[in-house]
C-alpha cells in the first residue's frame, strides 16, 4: 500500500509548462469512421447528441439507434455486421509512430494521450481479460500502445494512456439513447466489471509507466473503494505522474473540459481543455474543411487556453490505414510553422492576470508571462486600425520601451491614457503576431 494523502501532492511543473499535448483516438471506430458532423459537444441539443453523435468512436452506439442516420449506414453500407468485423478489418498497414510523433513533435506537443481501451471494449494493448479482443491477438497485430510510448519517449516527450473505465458497450449495456443514461443504465457498475478494468489500469501502469492517467466518462460504482490504492500505486511507480478528473470524484491533479462542456473547470489552478481537430476524436471521413479548425484557429484555441492557465490536449484522429488525414496533418504543419517562432511565448508561462486586458472582439489579444517579460498575442486587427493596437494596461505594470516582436519585424509602442499604443505592420493576420515587453 503506497503513500495515500496523495491528494495534497504538488503539482509536478511539466505538466502546467507543457501548455500543449496531442490526444490520439485510433480504433476499431476508425474503419467505418462515419458520424453525423453535427455540432460542437456542448452546443448541441442534448434531445439530438446521441442519436446523430458527430463522434465517429461513438459508432457501435450510434449505430444501434433506431431510425438514426448511423444506423441507415450500418444496415446499407456495412450490411449490419457485428461490431467486432471492424476490429479484424483494421490493419494499420502503413502504421509509422515515429513519423506520427514527428509531426506532433514539430507542432509542439509536450506531451501524448493515446486510447488504450475506449467504450467498444477493445484494447489496443494484449490487456489481461480481453482475449483475442485486443489488437496484438487481431486487427494490427501490434502493441499499439507500446509502439506509441516508445515511439513517443524517443521524441523526449511524455506518454499518457487514456482509458475507458466508466463506459465498456462490451460489458454488456444497451445504447445510450439518452445523457442520463451515461450515470448509470447503460454503464457497468457490477464488481466483475471493476476488477477487470483495475486489472487493466494496473497493467498500464506496470508495463508502459504513463506520465498521464487519462481515464474517461468515471469509474464503476464496485470499483470505487480500489481508486485510493490504485493511485498510491500509481504515484509509487510515476512519481511525476498527473491524474485527470473522470473518476467520479474520486481524485484529480487538474480539471478537464471538452469542447464547449465543463467549461466551468476552466477556472481551476489546473486545467485541460481537449478537442478534435474537427467536431470527432475518431477519424471521421464525412468532416470536410468547413468542419475543422485552420491552423490559425487552432493556434488561437492553444494561445486563449494557455492564457487562462490551461492545456490544450488536441485531438488527431488517425485512418485505420495508420496514416494520419491530409486536412488533419496540414493543421499541425500550421501550428508548427507559427510555434517554432513563437512557443518560447507560451512554454513554461503563466496568465499575466490582471491590469491586462484580453479582447475577444476585433482586434483579438491575449496574454502571457514569464518571470521577467509579459507576452501580448494580438490578431485580426481591422483595417481601419492602420496596424495600430491599443493594448489596455494598467501604468506600471510593463515597459513600452522595451518592446520587441518576436518575428523581429519593427514594432513602436507609445504610453497613452489607458495602456499602451502598438504600431507595426500586418498586425492584421489571423495568426497571432506577439509583441515582449519588460515587465516593471
Ligand atoms: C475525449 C472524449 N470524451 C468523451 C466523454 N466525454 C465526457 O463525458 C465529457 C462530458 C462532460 N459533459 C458532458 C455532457 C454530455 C456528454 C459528454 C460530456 C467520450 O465519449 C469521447 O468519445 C472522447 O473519448
């Protein structure tokens, strides 16, 4: 039994400095990789969320719904087969770790969360109790996980696993038709059910010492009185492991929110906000670019979470060929090109607070700081502003004589009545320019 008073534990610093991670949600799912885009989770009425689910990993349930666009394609395209023929479909043939982490390497990730067991029940790991149903025994015939860690610490960059603890559609439960059906109805909660996931948690963490345990939707009610051990244990082997905040309360380093949900954990000490790339964790082929955000939005996403204090964890969801998709991959390129001059800005920062204005209008600002100098993003500024930007400060807080831009193109700053007017050219552009200042 290791140390249990693990719920004042500090922090670990990596985790608050590494600002960005990339999730991977790779599958059976990512076979047929069909999902309605239908909206933002959060945005979208919860009377319509199940029932034309835009998450493609969500298809053995969507698909199961009666009278759903999912289920139409099930019946037509795939003939109605079990579930289970995705998996055996699913070769993963041109499968390359190291070129996937190179690219998210390059955009700048710290750090890596990939699914190791999602609500179909199918593990990508030979995980104890799953039989064939893993992708050693089928399918790839492959570790994934293991590729994926090393492929990943390679890189010098940390590995997270994510894991399904509180949804398993293989336990045995009918569709979720409904929200309410996720607390308990159609979740596994039996004592057989919790110690076959803790079985596999605990082997997670034996075999492949995750930086991140990122488990999802919570944790079996039997189960609940083996979460104090599980995390001792956890700490003993990981001692600067983090813990997310699905296990029902039982325990979290830091808070997450996801899309436009639980955005209320937004205001934690520590926070992580995950999303797709488009409206899908898992790979959907009917998201086109209007669904996805350009590599100027998604860098904004990463800039306005990281001036709150949080991480973004943005998702890339993979072919079942292995190969990462085109419009997907084209985002990272943009994040990279723009964080190679500009991360020493976001890194190992902290919100500036106040005396600092953000604005979310025209012109779009956003700040940082690190111990000596404050980081101001600005973009989309109107034409009509000339290239000029009034950056409302408090006097005092930082030098105007001291700013610089940090592609070093030439940049004025002038004190006026209420902060500090910045003149420079293209301030206009939808990726953040970024002006340093000295801070007093
Ligand atoms: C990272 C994503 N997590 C999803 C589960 N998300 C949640 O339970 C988050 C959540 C918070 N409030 C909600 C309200 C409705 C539906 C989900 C949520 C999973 O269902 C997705 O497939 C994916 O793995």
């Amino acid at each position: 039994m290791g140390d249990l008073d693990f719920r004042g534990r500090q922090m670990p610093a990596w985790f608050p400095d590494a600002k960005f991670g990339v999730f991977v949600h790779w599958g059976a799912y990512s076979v047929p990789a069909w999902a309605e885009p239908t909206g933002e989770l959060g945005a979208v009425d919860p009377e319509v969320w199940f029932a034309h689910n835009p998450y493609a990993e969500w298809y053995w349930n969507t698909s199961q719904i009666e009278g759903s666009p999912a289920h139409e394609h099930h019946r037509t395209v795939h003939g109605g087969l079990p579930y289970d023929t995705f998996l055996d479909a699913w070769k993963a043939e041109l499968f390359d770790p190291a070129e996937w982490i190179d690219v998210f390497a390059r955009a700048g990730a710290r750090y890596v969360v990939v699914t190791t067991k999602h609500h179909d029940g199918i593990a990508l790991w030979d995980a104890p109790g799953t039989g064939t149903r893993n992708t050693v025994r089928r399918g790839p015939h492959r570790d994934l996980v293991a590729d994926l860690a090393a492929a990943v610490r390679a890189r010098g960059l940390r590995f997270g696993v994510y894991y399904s603890g509180g949804l398993d559609w293989h336990a045995g439960r009918r569709a979720v038709i409904r929200h309410e059906d996720l607390i308990d109805e159609c979740r596994p909660h039996d004592a057989a059910y919790a110690a076959y996931a803790l079985r596999q948690v605990r082997d997670l963490i034996d075999r492949y010492r995750p930086d991140v345990l990122w488990n999802d939707i919570g944790w079996p009610d039997a189960g609940m009185a083996d979460l104090p051990d599980l995390f001792a244990h956890y700490y003993a082997t990981v001692p600067d492991g983090v813990v997310n905040d699905r296990w029902d309360g039982a325990h979290a380093d830091y808070l997450t929110s996801e899309y436009q949900a639980n955005r209320q954990n937004e205001t934690a000490a520590h926070w992580e906000q995950c999303r797709g790339i488009g409206l899908s964790f898992g790979y959907n082929r009917n998201e086109g670019p209007e669904h996805l955000l350009d590599p100027a939005g998604a860098v904004r996403q990463l800039v306005d979470v990281a001036s709150r204090g949080g991480n973004l964890l943005l998702n890339v969801g993979p072919k079942a060929d292995g190969t990462l998709p085109g419009e997907q991959r084209t985002v990272l390129e943009g994040i990279a090109s723009w964080m190679a001059g500009h991360g020493g800005a976001v890194y190992a920062t902290r919100p500036l607070g106040p005396g600092a204005a953000p604005s979310d209008g025209a012109p779009w600002i956003r700040w940082t700081r690190d111990d000596r100098h404050a980081f101001a993003f600005l973009a989309d500024v109107p034409d009509s502003a000339r290239d000029q930007v009034v950056l409302k400060t408090r006097p005092g807080l930082l030098d105007p004589a001291t700013a610089v831009r940090l592609d070093d193109l030439p940049v004025r700053a002038d004190a006026v009545p209420d902060g500090i007017l910045a003149t420079s050219v293209a301030l206009g552009t939808p990726l953040p320019t970024v002006l340093r200042f000295a801070l007093l």
